[in-house]
C-alpha cells in the first residue's frame, strides 16, 4: 500500500495491490503515478489484505525496491 505525504500530512491509501516473491532474496519493483502536492510516498507491506501495516519505506519519487526489509 502506498501512502502520499506532504505538509498537511499523510493520504489514505491507494489501491490495495498484491505480490508474491520466491526465495529468501526476492525483490518486488514498485511505481506509480504521482500525487499533485506530493513531497514524499510510504510504502507499507503485510501478509495478507488489509493488513499492510508494516512501514517498509518513505521515498521522495514514485519508484522503490522491496528488498524485504523493514523500518520498523
């Protein structure tokens, strides 16, 4: 799920999408469309829908690497 940020705060979420990655080193690429006003985007993952609840990443462009780490 991924989030826009700017001076005001965070956005509700975009829509929900899914992935599945094999092996201990997968890594998911992620892009999307710009939000006018924008100044950054979170990133959060979790296991199942609905509960992407795990902030993996905060980036200032509309692309990221899921390497499978968390900032947590």
């Amino acid at each position: 799920m991924i989030t826009a940020t700017d001076a005001q705060g965070e956005t509700i979420a975009g829509n929900e999408q899914s992935a599945t990655v094999s092996g201990a080193q997968g890594t998911i690429n992620l892009s999307w469309s710009s939000v006018g006003g924008a100044t950054g985007y979170k990133i959060y993952r979790g296991s199942s829908a609905g509960q992407e609840d795990l902030l993996v990443g905060v980036v200032s462009g509309t692309t990221f690497s899921d390497q499978g780490v968390f900032v947590r």
